[in-house]
C-alpha cells in the first residue's frame, strides 16, 4: 500500500475518533441541560452533575455495530444495542 493510502487512512480513522469523541463530550456537556434547554452560550461546560446518558451509550453501541458487523442486518444491530443497555 502506498504511503498516500496509508496518510489518508489514518487521517479517516482519526477524523472518525475525533467526531465520536465529540458526540459524547457533547452528550456529557448537554446532559445538564438535556429536560430544560437554554439559549445562552455563557455556560459552563462540565456542570456539577455533567454525566453521560443513554445516549452516548446508544452512540457507542451504534459505533460498535457499525465497525464490527459485515452484514448490517437489524436482528445484530438489535442484539448490540440491548447488549449496551445492560
């Protein structure tokens, strides 16, 4: 393979980590806010009570299901998420 294909798919896997990253920085972030929204952007990023939720623990099975599943298939990404929730 050539250095060119090795370069771009490393900086994919990267942008990939990079993304799922902050989805749930973002998750951790809004899950103060998650039941009453706000407007401002004066807020603090990691209130006392920040945590993830379930949905970064769906994002993380989805993520899962998607890299590690060839077929796709809905009964396996059934069984990843229940698995996830456990």
């Amino acid at each position: 393979m050539s250095t060119i294909s090795n370069i771009i798919r490393q900086k994919n896997k990267t942008m990939g980590e990079v993304k799922m990253l902050g989805a749930l920085v973002g998750d951790i972030i809004g899950s103060t806010y998650e039941f009453w929204g706000t407007k401002r952007t004066d807020f603090n990023l990691f209130e006392e009570g920040s945590r993830f939720t379930d949905d970064s623990v769906m994002t993380l099975a989805v993520a899962k299901w998607l890299l590690e599943d060839e077929a796709h298939n809905g009964w396996s990404y059934r069984s990843m998420c229940v698995s996830y929730t456990r």
